[in-house]
C-alpha cells in the first residue's frame, strides 16, 4: 500500500527515523546512513542515553519520545519489543507516515490485525522485518519458483536471551513460517505440534507439521536450546530439490539426471528377474547436482532498500503487513496446538 506522501518524484534523500535505540536499531542506524538516497533525521527511544548515544555515532538528532519524530519523517523503522509495536506505529500510521516494522508484527493476531488496518486507513506503507527473506541464499531460491511439494526446515542455535518472554515459536521459528507460507503459496488447512518448556512457561523446544490446500506439506522443527547453530531449508518439488544453508549463505539444487531413463530401465529389469550390469552407472546418471547462484548482498541492507523502494514508489512491500500477519497466526495455531499436550 502507498504512503499517502508522494516521494517518487523528489530526488532529495527521504527523511527517515528510528524508534528504538536497542541492538537492531543500531543496526538500521548504521545501514541507513550508509544509503545515499535517505537522510537519517533522528532518533527516538525511552532510554534518553541510548538515543543520544546512536544520534551522536550516526549524525543525527536524539530524542526521548518517538512522536517528536512524526513532523521531520516520512519513515521509520520501529525495533523495539514486541508488545509495543502497535502502540508505537499507530501514531506513524494515522498521519500516513511507513514503517518497517520489526519482526514479529505485533504480540498476538489482534494487534497484528489492528496495524493492518491502520495501514489501510492512513494509507501508509508497511514493511514486516523478517529480514530471513532477504538472505542471499532465500533470494535466489525464490527465484527458481519450485512449486513444492514437501518442505522441511530445521533452526536450532543456543539461547540468546533477547527474547526470553516468547516462546520459540514466536522468536526464532516465525522466520520459517513467513517463508514456508510464501513458498507453498496456499491456505493452511491443517497443523499439528509437539513442544516442550524447559526454563519457563513457554515452549523453547517446537516440531510443527503444516498441511496446505494444495497438498503440499511442511515439517518445520526449532530450537533454542541447541550447544550450536544449525538453519537449514530443503524443499521438493517435482523434478528435483533444493538445499539451502541459512547461516553459511549457500545452497544446491539437485535434479534430475541427464540418464534417468537409463536407470528407471535398469530398475524395471531387476524388478522382472533379469540379470543386469549395473557397473557403469553413476549417482550423477540419477540426480544432478549444482551450486544454487548467491549474491553477496548484505541482509539489512537489502531489507532497507525494498522498504525504501516501497516508499517512494508507492508498491507493496516484499514483506507486506498482511504476510507479517499471516506468520503470526500461523504461529498462534502451532503454540494452541502445542499447550494441550506438553505445556
């Protein structure tokens, strides 16, 4: 959705803003005073020595409560926790001011649903942070448009301790789920969980299978409980599969090979009792395998430059309010489905 301020026509940088002092926006600070066609005007956070401290690194004015940003931007990027989205964007986006949004898109799918439609109604443009959509290595997977029919995700790592009131659902796997439910591309029809609490109240152990309405199926497992990291993305499609490793940046495609037909004839004799030389076949008459083609495009970046592109030319966002939402509802039926057996 457009931002009800037509900035496609300016060549003068657009004036932006963060709210939230913390480690990402430290992070957005420092990449959008890196792009040549924004202006970081200000910063804004509770913590008055936060905000001073980025102001002072990046260039730009303090302060101590996030509307003294609404008159000097077009723009903000909103990291803080998650339970204060709403209330910290809903001033942004009744005067038609975007935001990017930090990832998840609110606490719960009530709030999720109330951004959306203050979107709507100020016209502004909404930009969800799950900022897995712009790893080099999913970029290109996105591009082979696989049609899949089975996808499996694995994201185990130890507990960081940053988002310790939410469960692993809500912390780490939603990365997953934004991107399972853009690739299988259909409704959810169906999903069963298994979890398990081990410090707190909350599950920090979760498997979740998801069936979609085209019949293709998800198996996604996370963890935050793991003594290392491990991010992996497979998905089948016909034809053939694809791998991906989220943290190293790199992935293969494997595919039918060029003398498949030569083994499914090879099989059919052994399967009628017929004796057959098989020493001149290959794995690679099977199944061919190549490197999948990965730019090396910093994440964040890639992120605040959709989010700007968005902005100034009034198209929708690559990750949309209505897909950050999307993501938490799916999140909220695996923790519902979760609870009655182990929490």
């Amino acid at each position: 959705m457009a931002s009800s301020t037509d900035t496609s026509s300016s060549s003068a940088p657009l004036p932006v803003g963060i709210v939230g002092c913390g480690r990402m926006g430290r992070l957005h600070a420092r990449v959008l005073t890196q792009m040549p066609n924004v202006k970081l005007v200000g910063v804004a956070d509770a913590n008055t020595a936060a905000a001073a401290e980025v102001a002072r690194l990046y260039g730009c004015e303090a302060f101590g409560d996030s509307l003294e940003l609404l008159p000097l931007v077009k723009a903000v990027t909103i990291a803080v926790p998650t339970h204060l989205h709403l209330a910290l964007a809903e001033p942004f986006l009744r005067a038609g001011i975007a935001c990017l949004i930090e990832k998840p898109l609110a606490k719960d799918v009530r709030e999720c649903r109330q951004i959306v439609e203050l979107a709507k109604a100020g016209n502004a443009t909404v930009q969800v942070g799950h900022i897995e959509r712009f790893n080099p290595v999913v970029r290109a997977l996105f591009e082979l448009n696989l049609g899949p029919t089975f996808i499996e995700v694995v994201r185990v790592s130890p507990m960081t301790f940053r988002s310790i009131d939410v469960g692993v659902v809500l912390d780490i796997m939603i990365h997953d789920l934004d991107i399972v439910l853009k690739l299988a591309n259909s409704p959810v029809v169906g999903v069963d969980a298994n979890g398990g609490s081990v410090i707190g109240t909350v599950e920090d152990v979760c498997n979740a299978r998801i069936k979609f309405a085209n019949g293709c199926v998800a198996n996604v497992t996370a963890s935050r409980l793991a003594s290392g990291t491990d991010r992996r993305l497979r998905v089948f499609g016909p034809g053939g599969y694809v791998s991906i490793d989220y943290a190293k940046k790199r992935g293969a495609v494997i595919r039918r090979g060029d003398r498949l037909d030569v083994v499914r004839d090879a099989i059919a004799k052994v399967r009628a009792g017929e004796a057959v030389d098989l020493s001149g076949l290959k794995s690679d008459d099977l199944m061919k395998v190549e490197p999948l083609k990965v730019d090396d495009q910093d994440q964040l970046r890639a992120e605040q430059e959709s989010f700007i592109r968005a902005v100034k030319t009034g198209s929708t966002p690559l990750v949309s309010a209505a897909d950050g939402a999307a993501a938490v509802e799916l999140a909220t039926q695996i923790v519902q489905a979760i609870r009655p057996q182990t929490l």
